[in-house]
C-alpha cells in the first residue's frame, strides 16, 4: 500500500484524481447505503478530511536541522521534505474510512 500510495503520488494529477476518485466513492457510499444526501455527504467528508490533514502532517517529518541540509533563510525545524501528495492520498483514505463509520454508527439519514 505505501509503494502505491508513493507511486501515485509523484505526480500531481494522478494525486489529484486518486483524491477526487476516492472522495467520490465514499461519498457515493453512505449517500446510497445510509440514506445521507450528497451535499450532507460531502460536507461531512470536507470536515472529517480537513480535521484528518492536520492529524496526519506531522506523521514522518523530518526537520532541515536533522537532515543536515538547512537551506540559508529558512527556519532550521521546517521539514525537509513534507511528501504533500503522499499525505493528501493517506487524508484521503483515512477520511474515507472515517466517514463510512461514522455514517454507519451514527443516525445521519437525511443530512
């Protein structure tokens, strides 16, 4: 799964539409198995990715200053290499998961 995820994410369109493919499904998911509408889907995907990307930043980052490579006017504990894609594909797949749970536990019909 992480050579995939890696593999996607090398380029920017492929990472853009495995997110939006992915995003589709499970939106598609709980709208016809849990009754939710889609804009009621779709709000609560955009809110449990959105809350999902800021949990998952820190996963995996290391700073300029433990790489040895700090580049001249920038902040020393700034990442060295953020892997944006891959951690937008990982949002992705977890808030997927996220939201078919949460539709599925909580009585969201009609959202």
């Amino acid at each position: 799964m992480v050579t995939l995820i890696r593999f996607v994410a090398r380029s920017f369109w492929s990472t853009i539409a495995a997110v939006l493919v992915a995003a589709i499904i499970a939106i598609a998911i709980v709208v016809s198995a849990f009754g939710l509408r889609i804009s009621g889907g779709t709000a609560l995907y955009f809110i449990i990715w959105w809350t999902l990307l800021f949990a998952i930043l820190p996963f995996g980052v290391r700073s300029q200053a433990e790489a040895g490579e700090v580049t001249r006017g920038t902040e020393p504990g700034a990442p060295a290499a953020p892997a944006l894609r891959e951690k937008a594909l990982w949002t992705t797949l977890v808030a997927a998961i996220v939201l078919v749970f949460t539709a599925w536990v909580l009585p969201l019909a009609g959202l």
